[in-house]
C-alpha cells in the first residue's frame, strides 16, 4: 500500500535533518538497506550542511519534502528552474527501508506538479552511467536519454568516486 504523504518545501531550519536524511540514503551501511545506495561506489558523504544551504538560496530552487504520518521524513527531491521552460530534478531520496513503497514516484508526480506551475514543459535529470537499475526506473517513468553527459563533480563535497565516474543527461516532457 501505497503511504499518504505530506510534501512541503524545505526550508534553513531543515537543513541539520536534511543532511542527515540524504546521506543515509545515498552512502554508508544505511544505503544498503535500499537498491538506491550509492556507497559502492563513492566515499563520504552526499551533502553537508554548506552545500544544502546554498542550494535552498539558489535562485528559483526547491526542495520538497516528504513526511509520513506522524511526521516522518522518508523522502525529499531538489528542483531548480532551468532555461528552456526546464526544471532540474536532482538528489531524489527515499528511506532505504521504505524503498518500492511508491515514495519515489509520490515524489516525481509532486515535482512534475511543481515544474508545470512553474511553466516548465520539460524535467531534466543526471544520473550515474554505472546506476542501470536506476537508468532504467527513471526510463520506465517516462525519462529518455539525451545523448549527452556531464563530468562527475571533481569535488570531495559530492563524494569521491572509487572509479572514474561520468552522468548521463535524461529528460522527460511534461
């Protein structure tokens, strides 16, 4: 069954939490416990707190938040408009042991939601070229690849990669 969720924007004040959230979905043993994680095949963390907070005060950026009743965070996805009447949907993440509960996809559909009201007719994502699993969920959900890539970020502040690493580009029209 499918969890009621309540989605909100984040906001500074969520920022400890947040971090907290991220990295246990994408790095370290906490990872493991979903199919999303990320730590075989990059070290430290996903986010600290100074990466967070700039992204909440980039210019036309969200991210949302997904609570359980009860007031359980289990998800959250960052967006940012683009040019091109485009959105960018970047570090989607679900609790690892709330994964295949349909959390994602309640997610996607409320970013969906928000680039529309925001005019944007196309989502833009990147995604790891070794993540196929991934690939391929983000393809089944109407995502297609565009050709093009993008460098991973040669910064330690988005992990270190264990092997050469590159994103490929994906987009959905909305």
């Amino acid at each position: 069954m499918t969890p009621t969720l309540t989605i909100r924007p984040a906001t500074a004040l969520d920022i400890p939490a947040l971090v907290a959230f991220v990295n246990s979905v994408y790095r370290g043993d906490t990872s493991r416990l979903g199919w999303t994680t990320e730590a075989n095949l990059l070290d430290g963390p996903r986010i600290d707190a100074e990466s967070l907070a700039e992204m909440l005060a980039a210019e036309e950026a969200v991210l949302l938040m997904a609570h359980q009743e009860g007031g359980q965070l289990v998800g959250s996805v960052y967006l940012q408009r683009q040019p091109a009447a485009t959105m960018y949907l970047g570090m989607l993440s679900v609790d690892a042991t709330r994964q295949n509960a349909g959390i994602g996809r309640q997610l996607l559909a409320a970013a969906d939601s928000y680039a529309r009201e925001q005019s944007c007719s196309r989502m833009k994502i990147t995604v790891i070229s070794v993540r196929a699993e991934l690939l391929a969920w983000y393809e089944r959900l109407g995502y297609q690849r565009t050709g093009a890539t993008v460098p991973f970020p040669d910064n330690p502040r988005f992990g270190i990669p264990r092997q050469p690493l590159e994103l490929l580009v994906l987009e959905k029209k909305l």
